[in-house]
C-alpha cells in the first residue's frame, strides 16, 4: 500500500501549503483529517478556489471548509464495489478507512482498472546506452561487439565456457539437437510438461519425440519415467540420441539421478532452461547441466531482448559449429559455398545490446519475482486449503519466473479455467499450465511415460494448475489486486 501521508492535511493548514501539497499530490486531492486524526472529508483544487472567492486569503486555514460526506469505502472493499462507485460519482479516486474511521490508502481508478498482465518485459538503465552505441558504429547487423560481448557475460555470469546468441530459444533447441547429429527416424525425450518450442524441434528434424512425465515433487522430468523409458528403450535396441530435460517456471529439474540414468545409457542431455535462467540446482547455475543448454530471451522470459535465445556448453567444438550453422553453414571459400544446410538464427548486434542491458538487472529481476511469490504465499495462508504453490525442493532455488498454484480443493472439482476467466473479467490475466506434449493433436501418436502406470502427474497438474501475473515491473497495488481478487473469488465459488 503506498503512504497516504503526503496528501493528508488539518483544518490548521494554510490555504497556501494545501495548494502547494495539491501540486505535489498526483491524485489532485488531499484528505483532511479532523482533531483525532480520523479522515473528515476530501479537498480539491476546486475547494480551495471557492474559498478564495468568498474573500479568504492564502494565509487563511482550512478551518472555514463546510463539512462535507465524502464519497469513501471501508478496507476489505471489492474492486467491483470500488469502480462502481467511481462510476456513480464520476470521481477517479476514494479514500479507503479502516474500522476506526482512519485514512489508510486512496485508491485509484487506473490501480483498479487497470490489466494486470502474465509477465511483461521490465528494461533497465543500460540497455538503450549499449543499443544506442551499436547507432552511433552503424553496427546494426548482423554481428558486432554487442553480440560477442553478450555472449562472452552470458557466459561468466552462469560460469559455462562457451555461448552462441541466436535468434530465438526454439532455434538453440534446433541447432543443439543438430549438433548432437538427430537425423529423420531418430528418437529424442523430451519432457511432457512444458511449452510447445521445446518439442517442436525434434519434428523439424523428422525425429520421433517420446515424452517423460513429471514428478511431483519439483514438476519436473521423473527420474522414475525416464529410467522405465530408457530401460524399454534400450531393450528395443532404439536408445534416444537426446533427452530434452526443460526447467519449468524458473525451477530446475532434479539432475543427479537423471544425469546418472542418460550417462548409463550414454545418451547426451539438451537443458532446455528457457524458462529459469538465474536459478540454481544445489549452487550450481541452471542451464550447465546438459551436454548443450539453451535459453530464450523471449518477451515474457525473466529477461528479455524482445526475442532471443542461447546456446552454451563447455565444448567450445560445439558452439563453434553452432556459430556455422547459424549463419548458412558458409564454407571457408572465397565464394559462397555450401557443403552442409545451414539456417539464419544469428541474434543481431542490436537486440544483444538488449540483452547486456537486461543480464546488468538479472539478479534483481530474480529477486522481485521471488519477492512476490513469497507475497502471494504469505498473504494467502487463509486458503491453503485450497491452492498448493508449486514445490521447491531443497535442492532447488527457483526464480520463480511465474508464480503457480493447483487447485486442490478436495470438496469441490477443480475448475482452473473458470478461475482464470473469473480474473480476466477484471483484468488479471492468469494462465493454465502447459497443456502436456502427449495430450496436443499434433503429437497424437507419440509415446508417454507417465510417473507411474497409474499416475500422470502432468495430467494431474494440467487439469488443476494456474499460472499468476510474476512481472518483476508489478506494483505493489496490483499485486494486492490479485491477492484481494484471488481470495474472492475462491472464497465465492
Ligand atoms: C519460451 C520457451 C522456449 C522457446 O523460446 P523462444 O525464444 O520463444 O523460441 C522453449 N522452451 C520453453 C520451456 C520455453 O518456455
């Protein structure tokens, strides 16, 4: 809640000081409190004015303002009631009190009105300096000192040798199941739980994608899944060239024992860490756990260059290829020769002046977003009994890039569209959790393993689960809007 102290205001002041505090007030009103510090009424410009004409001077107190029944409202207000008001009284602003008649926060129409979005881009101070550099060299594309320089502090700041920028994370997923040579008729894992782009990649390559379920304990790949399906896999003698483990909503799946399990069977990990750059499993960065890790700077990723991604690994061999297919695949020739098909996935010198900007504010950005996940945690105890966060095991420190809940509410059927369609009507947007990979129409044929032959934990999670607005550039007020709404409306239902 902001400070309201700052537009409040006696029948002491002068007309002169109430003016001055009007300028400086953004609401253009003040609110005055009467002898016991209780809220008496509102004053406007418009108040003062008439004060003026009928002949007081600046020096004048308040002391003549007429009492007045101020339009107000009383804490645990709805924001249907609020706007409500505001429109009968065509006014922007009301004062809220508590249950002593005091004054604790004004309320605005935009505060109320206004969308709440899933997550937004949220710049810094630095980026516009690094795009405007790349300006002033006529360095606009495709390469530059931006991009080296992006991908060499990519790089240190998650402590991996080598890194690739490109132009998006579906292309680094693309380009890592490329290096790690999946040709038409090869199988890759991937995990089930996650956005499209992870899986998609595998189809372009004319690969057959087999998905693993997750646990419940972190979401993410079952490392009970993955052991059956490889077990199988072997016997059939069609072991996957890869496994796709992605990290879902800035929390890393469990790596040792799927590490252990793919090094048994020697298959290669591709870390799809789109989603939790910035997060660490047990101290170590996300995204260096793989053979091949990617990231995407997407819009509404924890930072963003409007749309972006990267490949890194400790095999400067690979990310060196990686830089070749990216750009053509162009022979070392005088001319334009081609001996292996390439693609345009090269991130250009002006969004990596974005993207070093944006890696300046990353450690930040990982706090606001924790920051307000602990909010919503704390402030919703009252309904624990009917939404589970999403678990962080202790090995795990997620960014929490998207705070998320399920509904578990045993005494009703959980209904998280009708939830999400219950916040849009008031501007919040809310999101399901990803539909399963195995459940999509276009991956219909494709093989799953669940957690355990009689528990899919993605389905489970799919069927209960929301996603809530987690922008780092929320207010506080928005982030009370959620809360009051959220508590409203499960309390309702
Ligand atoms: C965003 C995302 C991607 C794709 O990244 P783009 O940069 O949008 O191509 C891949 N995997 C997961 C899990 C994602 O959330």
């Amino acid at each position: 809640m902001s400070s309201i102290c700052s537009i409040t205001t006696t029948r002491h002041t002068t007309i002169r000081a109430a003016m001055q505090a009007l300028d400086q007030a953004a609401s253009g009103i003040l609110l005055l409190l009467s002898a016991d510090d209780r809220f008496s009424r509102t004053v406007t410009d418009g108040d003062l004015r008439r004060l003026l004409l009928d002949g007081a001077s600046l020096d004048d107190t308040l002391a003549t303002l007429p009492a007045l029944e101020s339009v107000v409202l009383h804490e645990g207000y709805t924001v249907q009631a609020a706007l409500a008001l505001m429109n009968k009284y065509v006014i922007n602003h009301l004062p809220i009190l508590d249950h002593n008649g005091m004054a604790v926060h004004l309320v605005s129409r935009l505060d109320l009105d206004e969308q709440i979005l899933l997550s937004t881009p949220h710049m810094g101070d630095f980026e516009k300096e690094y795009v405007e550099e790349a300006f002033r060299s006529n360095w606009i594309a495709p390469l530059g000192p931006n991009v080296t320089a992006f991908e060499q502090e990519l790089a240190s700041h998650i402590g991996v040798a080598h890194a690739a920028a490109l132009s998006s994370g579906t292309a680094a997923i693309h380009l890592a199941l490329r290096l790690l040579d999946v040709i038409q008729g090869d199988i890759v894992f991937c995990s089930a739980l996650t956005f499209v782009a992870s899986a998609n990649p595998i189809i372009y390559l004319g690969a057959k994608p087999v998905f693993i379920d997750s646990e419940p304990e972190s979401w993410n790949m079952s490392p009970v899944a993955l052991e059956r399906a490889l077990v199988d896999a072997h016997r059939k003698g069609q072991l996957p060239k890869a496994v796709i483990v992605v990290n879902l909503y800035g929390q890393s799946a469990d790596y040792d024992p799927i590490i252990a399990l793919c090094n048994n069977y020697n298959v290669p990990i591709i870390e799809d860490a789109a989603e939790s750059l910035g997060a660490f499993y047990k101290d170590k960065p996300s995204g260096t756990f793989g053979k091949l890790g990617i990231f995407s700077f997407n819009g509404n990723k924890i930072i963003t260059t409007s749309g972006g991604g990267m490949l890194v690994s400790q095999d400067g061999g690979l990310i060196e290829k990686a830089r070749f297919l990216s750009t053509q695949a162009r022979d070392p020739a005088p001319y334009y020769q081609h001996t292996e098909i390439g693609y345009n996935y090269r991130m250009s010198n002006i969004l990596a002046g974005v993207g070093r900007g944006q890696l300046k504010v990353l450690d930040q950005r990982v706090r606001s977003r924790q920051a307000i996940f602990n909010r919503y945690q704390q402030e919703l105890v009252d309904l624990e009994e009917m939404i589970q966060w999403m678990p962080e095991p202790d090995w795990s420190q997620s960014t929490r890039w998207l705070s998320t809940f399920t509904l578990v509410d045993k005494t009703r059927p959980a209904d998280p569209l009708g939830l999400i369609a219950r916040l849009a009507a008031i501007k919040i947007e809310a999101r399901p959790i990803w539909k399963p990979m195995h459940l999509q129409p276009v991956f219909t044929n494709c093989s799953y393993y669940p957690h355990h032959a009689d528990q899919s934990v993605s389905e489970y999670l799919f069927n209960r689960g929301i996603c809530l607005p987690s922008g780092s550039n929320m207010t506080e007020m928005q982030q009370a809007r959620v809360i009051t709404a959220l508590r409203e409306l499960l309390r309702e239902i």
